[in-house]
C-alpha cells in the first residue's frame, strides 16, 4: 500500500469496531495517514480509536 503521511483520511461508518469502516481506518493509520473517524453511533467510536477489537 502506499504511505500516507502527511495525509489526512476521513473514514465513515467507523462505529462499529470489527466493521468494515474500522479496519479501513486502521489499515490507513498503519500507512501513517492521520484518521479522522465517524459514525451515527458516539459509544463505539471510542473503542474503533482506541484499537480495543476483538480482532487483536
């Protein structure tokens, strides 16, 4: 993939953690891209940000 540093992505549908949107935002956050998260749900988007899945 590429390296995104100095990039900034916005990922929608990031609330739910074993989702779709979530592991697209960590995949962008491993190529260093600043990630910015949202969903209609407030609650799960702080365990998609904080990486606390089940997938670990």
């Amino acid at each position: 993939m590429m390296n995104f540093r100095n990039k900034v992505v916005v990922v929608t549908g990031a609330g739910f953690p074993n989702g779709i949107g979530a592991g697209i935002a960590r995949c962008f956050a491993r190529e260093n891209a600043r990630v910015i998260i949202t969903d209609l749900k407030g609650a799960p988007l702080d365990q998609t940000a904080d990486g606390n899945d089940e997938r670990k």
